[in-house]
C-alpha cells in the first residue's frame, strides 16, 4: 500500500491564516511537540520563545505551547515507534531521510516554502533537504564532516596538505597520524577520491528502486589503491583522538563534533586543514570525505484532519531554520550555518574551522541517502587490507566484489 504524504507548502499555510482548529477547551491555544538533543534543550527551548514573539510582531493572536521530547537527530527515525504519536517537528540527521519518507514521516515542503528553502540556503543544503526530487525537510546546518585537526607545534600549514607530506614528517618524528578507516564512514568516503560514485533511484513509496555504481572501474581502483596505500604506511594508526605526547599523534583526521575536545586539549597549539591530497598513478586528488547536515522534518500523521497545527509545525520548522537561529547556533555551539546570509557574516568567515569547512564542501560528498550495503561492504575491504588477505593483485577483484554488493542493496 502506498504511502500518503501530507503536503502543505506555504500558500497553504498563508491561505489558512492558522485559523482555530478548535483542539482544545481554549480555541486559540496551538500544541506542538519538538524532537531534540538533551544537551541543547535549553538552547532550543529559547528559540522557541524567539519564535512566539516573532508571531506576537506579525499580528498572530494565537498561543503557542511547544513541549520538548529527547531524541537524537541520528536516533529518531528508530527512537520514535509511532509517527502518529510523534514529535510535529524533530531534528534528524541528513542520511536518515529515506527512513524517514518510508515511515511517512515527512511532509512534502512546496509553493512559497519550497523558493524559502531553496533561495535562502547553499547548494548542500537544498541537496540535503531533497528526497527523489522533492523537497521533505529544512536544513539549518551543513558541517556534518571530518578533517585534519592537528599540532601545529609538530607539523606546518604547507606540510599537511598532502598525505604523502604527513607521513614523511611523521616518520622524521616518530609520529603517526589517526584516520578512522576501518569505520565505514570515514573508509567508505575515501572511495570517493577519483570520482567513482553511487545512484540511487527510488519508487513512489520511498523504496529503493535501483542501485548504480562505479567502484569496479579505474576510479574506484584509483581510491582503493589509496586506501591501500595509507593503511600500509608505518605512520597510519586506526585512531581518533586528540594528538598528544602520550599517545604519539601529529593529527588525526576528526570530525567536527569534536573540535570543541580537541582545541581544548591543543589549545594554542591546534590547527585544522581540509582533507589532504594523495597522488596515485599520477593523479592527485584530495581524499574524500563526506558532508552531511541536520534538518527539520515536519511530521504529518501528527497533524493529518488538523491543518492549523500543520501549518504552525511548518512556520516553526521555517523560523528555526532561518538566518538569525542558524546565527545563534553558531555563537552558542560553532556550528556553522546552511544559510545564505548567515554564512557571509564576518564572525562566521573568520572561523578556521569553517574556512576548511567551505574549502572541502568543493569536494567532499554530501551525505544524504545511502545504499544498504555501503556501510557494510568498505569494512570487508579495509579488514582485508589490514589482515593482508586483500593485496595489490587481488584488489581489482576486492573491490568488483564491493560493487556488486552496493548494487544490490535494496
């Protein structure tokens, strides 16, 4: 049975001028239920009087009671039985959207909502917020990625940008540098280096329809022989903590949930730089990584038969996404902002962290719907590698078995 979608785009919302719905005793109230993360609660929950007073400015005489509910934006596709029951509005993870559209638990974004969305953030984000051409959700941050963080006391600016340079300075120092490759989401990135790729097409419902990919041919070869390279260089270590003198670090390859732990374990000694080069077969790319995003995703079975709660569920997933609470989330957390404007304001600009962040958005691969296998299939490739059984010779043959096993996912 397919699977109905409320959509309501903003002409709608506008039209119905969120009339009464008459839900409770008191015609005028408006309840709505918000999915977040425990530890930004409070931050949130100060949004959302931004939000009220924004309504109480443009004329809206209704009364806005929000309740808070915790699930993590990587959890709540699964933490979240029942969609009926559900949050109206929830934070989720950008790779998490084909669960959701499955659930049912998206409401298509269109009309005036859509040119909002699709105007006003970057291209990463109107990526992120797209599910088999639609629009399903609203993006307020695009950092979700991984990059070199490292001493700056033990290793230079110009000798991190290629790998092959951070590997001669390490065995110089007797030093290595972490790279969690034997974790999907770093390793199966890196197959991305030379071009080789996924498509993904899906059916009405949301169901994977077909899988395309190339990691058999010259491209994915090139990245696998990467990938080879690295984890059988003396200097590479399976690692992903902050560099320090007991551990032996010069850097390690981090994602950006954790600068706040590695400044403060560096301190003015921390330094960060996009992805580095390798050269193989005398091509030289930088290593791929993946850039992914949160989003706000408005749940329509919460609100089937009530369009006023509905259309107050999209005004919040439009507000907190909007220029200004993207700003704040920068000031309060770092986090750097999907928005337009917001991205061009001096303070964001000045950030190393999102300086290499827009430097790698160039190339990285942006994290949204991902084949079954893909976090399977790179791990059998890297525990090859690394128990020595995947070699040089058989590696065309490694990685033919890879791609058919992504071409399979269903």
């Amino acid at each position: 049975m397919k699977k109905k979608l409320f959509a309501l785009g903003a002409a709608t919302v506008l039209a119905l001028g969120l009339a009464s719905c008459g839900e409770t005793e008191n015609s005028n109230v408006i309840k709505l239920e918000y999915s977040g993360t425990a530890s930004n609660k409070a931050f949130n929950e100060s949004l959302f009087e931004d939000f009220k007073a924004a309504r109480r400015a443009a004329g809206d005489t209704h009364e806005y009671q929000i309740t808070y509910v915790e699930h993590g934006p990587d959890l709540v596709d699964s933490e979240v039985q029942d969609w009926v029951v559900g949050p109206d509005v929830y934070e989720f993870a950008s790779d998490k959207i084909t669960a959701l559209y499955e659930k049912g638990a998206l409401a298509k974004i269109s009309g005036p909502n859509a040119i909002f969305l699709e105007e006003n953030n970057s291209e990463l984000g109107v990526d992120l917020a797209t599910f088999n051409g639609e629009f399903y959700a609203y993006p307020y941050t695009g950092d979700n990625t991984y990059y070199l963080q490292y001493d700056k006391s033990l290793i230079s600016a110009e000798d991190v940008t290629s790998i092959e340079r951070i590997f001669e300075v390490c065995a110089e120092k007797g030093l290595k540098l972490g790279y969690n490759l034997e974790e999907a989401f770093w390793g199966a990135a890196s197959l991305f280096t030379f071009g080789a790729d996924y498509k993904m097409t899906f059916d009405e419902d949301g169901a994977v329809h077909s899988v395309e990919a190339d990691f058999d041919s010259e491209k994915g070869l090139k990245a696998a022989k990467a990938l080879y390279s690295i984890m059988n260089n003396p200097a590479w270590q399976n690692a992903m903590e902050a560099p320090t003198p007991t551990n032996g670090l010069i850097g390690c390859i981090a994602g950006t949930w954790d600068i706040a732990t590695y400044k403060e374990a560096l301190g003015d000694n921390y330094a960060c730089a996009p992805m580095p080069t390798i050269t193989i077969d005398g091509e030289t790319k930088n290593l791929g990584a993946f850039l992914g995003g949160k989003l706000f995703g408005v749940n329509p079975q919460r609100n089937q038969g009530n369009p006023d709660r509905l259309a107050a569920a999209h005004q919040l997933a439009i507000f907190l996404s909007g220029k200004e609470c993207q700003l704040k989330r920068f000031d309060d957390q770092g986090v750097a902002p999907c928005n337009l404007e917001a991205a061009k304001e001096e303070r964001v600009l000045a950030s190393p962290n999102v300086k290499v962040l827009v430097e790698q958005a160039k190339f990285a691969h942006a994290q949204t719907a991902v084949p079954a296998s893909f976090w399977t299939a790179p791990n059998t490739l890297t525990a090859g590698i690394k128990a020595g059984t995947t070699t040089l010779e058989n590696l065309q043959e490694a990685m033919t078995i890879l791609n058919n096993s992504i071409k399979s996912s269903k």
